[in-house]
C-alpha cells in the first residue's frame, strides 16, 4: 500500500537549519509530483512547497521563499525539503503529501525556539 514516511524533525534555534526527508513506497514516486505541508498549533494546514515529477518544477510559497529548498531523489524514492533560516513560525508538523492519491505521511514535528 502507500506509504510516506516523513523524518528529520526537531528543535533547532532561530537561524538554524534542519533536512525533512519523505520517503515513499507503494506505488509509482517518479510519476508523481509531491508536495509539502505544514501546521502550526491551532492552525489551519498549509502548502509550503511543491515539486515536479522529475524536479524541474519547484514553487515555494511566500513564507519560506529564499529559505527552504524542496528536491527529489527518484532512485531513492524520496523527497526532501531543506530548511535554512529557520524562524519560530515556522514552528509546526510538517507532512509529506502526493496530491494525485490524496495520500498524507504521518508528519515530523518541527521547533524553532531558543
């Protein structure tokens, strides 16, 4: 069956850097574009970044623009989204997702605090 297992997380102070890694099985991870997202607590989850099937297309949103970086491993059937510049509000669960199955990884949780 499908699975994304997200990983990586945890605290780092404000202007550090942490690696997400989203690894996928179960279906067909070269033919699918795959995004990353995020909740903060008591808040709404929302798109950080995205990519193309082979990377060639990326888009970040306004947030983290400059800062994190999404790319893809086809050979490794992993996504990663790296984070630098981190700011507390970027505090929050972040989740691996393939829109096409509508499938969510079960989230690494992520602490930007001092």
């Amino acid at each position: 069956q499908v699975q994304l297992v997200e990983s990586g997380g945890g605290l780092v102070q404000p202007g550090g850097s942490l690696r997400l890694s989203c690894a996928a099985s179960g279906f067909t991870f070269s033919s699918s574009a795959v995004s990353w997202y995020r909740q903060a607590p008591g808040k709404e989850r929302e798109w950080v970044a995205g990519i193309g099937t082979v990377g060639l297309m990326r888009n970040y949103a306004d947030s983290v623009k400059g800062r994190f970086t999404i790319s893809r491993d086809n050979a490794k059937n992993t996504v990663y989204l790296q984070m630098n510049t981190l700011k507390p509000e970027d505090t929050g669960v972040y989740y691996c997702h393939v829109p096409r199955l509508g499938s969510w990884g079960q989230g690494t949780q992520v602490t930007v605090s001092s």
